[in-house]
C-alpha cells in the first residue's frame, strides 16, 4: 500500500509539471504572436520590435546616433524645406527614432528647422570651416 502511495504521488508531480511545461509554452507562444501582429499592424510598434529584438529598451550608440544624423543631413541637403515625415522616409527611419541625431545636428548649427510640430520644415546650413 505504500508503494502504491508513493508511485500515485510520484505520478501526480509528473502530471502537474507537465501541464506547468506545456502553459509555459502555450504562453510563449501567445506572446509572440501578439507582439508579431503588432509589428505588422503598426509602424512603431515594427521600430520598437526592431530596435530591441530581446525584448527590453536598448540605447543606441554614439556610432549609430552619428551614422542616422549623417543620413538624416544628406536627404535635407536633397530635399531642403521638407517635414520630418517625408525626410524620415527617405532615411528609412521613422521619425521618433530621428529626434535625438536631429537634435544633434542643430547643435552643431548643420540644420536649421522653421514651424512648428507637424509644419516644421528643415534646412540644411551652411558647414563651418
């Protein structure tokens, strides 16, 4: 009658870490494909996934910061007195992930913007020597 006590509640652990071990998995599951239609369904949603496959925030570098304000420069120098919508588009970033390297650059008095919020238009400036 022990044993049999025994085996019964040896099994019964079995059975329980079972059903832990496969809710783990379903949950995994769920969650991936909640954060995989967000990132179809919007844009920001796409950025955050892709600046941070791991999940948690991630700070970009002073590399990176240059490399994105460079590029942001290049399409004002094409395109001068255009908004941050259509010059983010041909960074090929969205705009949120370009207010720190244009901020950056206007330190550095390489751009100039004019109006306000969805109106803002930038400049490029002339480079000191």
């Amino acid at each position: 009658m022990t044993t049999s006590f025994d085996m019964l509640s040896q099994r019964i652990e079995e059975v329980i870490q079972e059903h832990i071990t496969a809710s783990r998995v379903a949950a995994a599951d769920a969650v991936a494909r909640a954060f995989g239609s967000m990132s179809r369904e919007s844009g920001r949603s796409r950025v955050r996934l892709a600046a941070s496959p791991t999940g948690g925030s991630q700070r970009r570098t002073a590399p990176e910061l240059a490399a994105l304000g460079q590029q942001f420069y290049r399409a004002v120098c094409a395109k001068p007195g255009e908004t941050m919508a259509v010059l983010a588009a041909e960074v090929g970033a969205s705009p949120r992930l370009l207010n720190r390297p244009v901020t950056q650059l206007k330190r550095l008095g390489q751009v100039r913007s004019v109006g306000q919020r969805n109106l803002t238009r930038y400049f490029p400036l002339a480079t000191k020597s």
